[in-house]
C-alpha cells in the first residue's frame, strides 16, 4: 500500500509540475491586433506605489542619476499593504544596484539633476520597465562623450497589461544628462547582447526576430546583426553569417 502511495504521490508531483510549467511558458509576443505601426503601450499601474533611490553619480560627470521605481511590498499588493497598515519591516525601500558604471533593477524611470541645480529632468513619460543602464565611461575617456546605454521593455508584447521581464528586451541610448533618449533597435526583435567596440567608436548587438510568428524566440527564428556608430548614432546591419 505505501509502495501505490508513493506512485501516486510522485504523478501528482509530475502532474502539477507540467500545469505550472504549462502556466509559467507564456508566449513573449501576442500578435492579434498587434503591428509595427501599432505598439502594445502598457498602462501606467495607478496601484503602485513610486520611490526613488538615492542618487548615484557616475565618475568624472556633472549629472546626479535617480532611479525610480515601485515599492517593493511582500506578502501581499501595495494597494493592500497599504489600506491594512502593514509593518514597515514587510518592505523593501531599495530599489536598484550600482556597480562597476551600471544600474540595475526593475526601474519604472530615471530623474537627472545637473550638479548645482535644483531641477529634476525626466528620461521619458512612457511606460518603459529598465533593467541595466551602463554608462560608456571607456567612450567618454576618449571622446568626451558621456553616454548612456539602457536595456529595456517599452512595450507589452505579450498582451498581460503590464511591463515584466516577459516582455521584448530593446536597447536604447541617451547623453548623461537623459535627453536624446533613442530606441537604437528594431521593434519586436528580442535584444540579445551588446559590446563596445572602443577602437571603432560603435557599440554592437544581436537581435532575434520571430520569423515563424509562433510568439516564441528559438533556433527557427532569425538572428539580425547591428552596430551603431556613435559619434552620430546612426544604426547600420552587418551579415558575419
């Protein structure tokens, strides 16, 4: 008996495995109602609560960075958390970590501040969900331009009405003080890496495309190759295969 105990016990195991496993593997890309000339914007959650870290200053720069971003509340949603008023010991202030000339996290927005004003300057007044932003210091030694490269979600591709790590990575650029902020690759290709290359003065990446439109990236779909100069951030393709 405890031998049919025991097999039983292991194909529930299995069976409620594969359901998650089922439930997890969602599609990155939904293509219903879904074009190029049409993005999948992703609503602001009114329900989270916005906090900023406190500020960081990359080396041998005039700009102050803040990291904004939601309030990490556990055991329960913010909105709840904060009807119910939780212990302070249930939340997370941080929000972001800083090494070695990048930021990461989940980062809803960026705020620049000139050293020596008071003035707060928005990266962006979109949805975007911002996971590394590496500041190019190699480049600013040498050419004295200050730049920053984010990757990043900008749009809800796979239709859930919010922005996660579920969605299409995309590589964008900015000068250190936010402005010039630039989508250097391709809508609904999957970022797949970028290097710097100092003695071109470009920064190259990868990207996959979902050429059998299964929502999916996988060794069917196509892998496109970029560099972008940047001394005048123009993006240009390269065929190495």
């Amino acid at each position: 008996m405890k031998n049919v105990n025991r097999i039983f016990i292991g194909i529930a195991v299995l069976f409620f495995a594969s359901c998650k496993k089922e439930v997890d593997e969602k599609p990155k890309v939904i293509y219903e109602n879904t074009s190029k000339s049409a993005k999948a914007e992703a609503k602001v959650d009114t329900a989270q609560i916005e906090v900023a870290d406190l500020p960081i200053q990359m080396q041998g720069t005039n700009y102050l960075i803040h990291p904004v971003g939601d309030l990490n509340i556990y055991g329960g949603s913010a909105k709840s958390r904060s009807e119910s008023g939780s212990n302070v010991n249930d939340i997370s202030f941080k929000i972001s970590n800083y090494g070695e000339n990048e930021i990461t996290g989940y980062l809803r927005n960026f705020k620049f501040q000139e050293v020596g004003s008071d003035s707060l300057k928005t990266l962006t007044d979109k949805p975007v969900l911002i996971q590394t932003a590496t500041y190019l210091k190699a480049v600013a030694d040498k050419t004295k331009q200050q730049l920053l490269v984010y990757t990043l979600a900008d749009m809800d591709t796979n239709k859930d009405g919010k922005l996660d790590a579920s969605d299409i990575k995309s590589l964008y650029l900015s000068e250190i003080s936010g402005s010039r902020f630039t989508k250097i690759s391709p809508d609904f290709q999957e970022l797949i890496d970028w290097n710097l290359l100092e003695s071109k003065n470009r920064l190259y990446f990868r990207t996959i495309e979902d050429t059998n439109k299964n929502g999916e990236f996988d060794k069917n779909d196509v892998v496109h190759y970029h560099y972008v100069n940047l001394s005048d951030w123009k993006v240009s393709d390269y065929k190495p295969v």
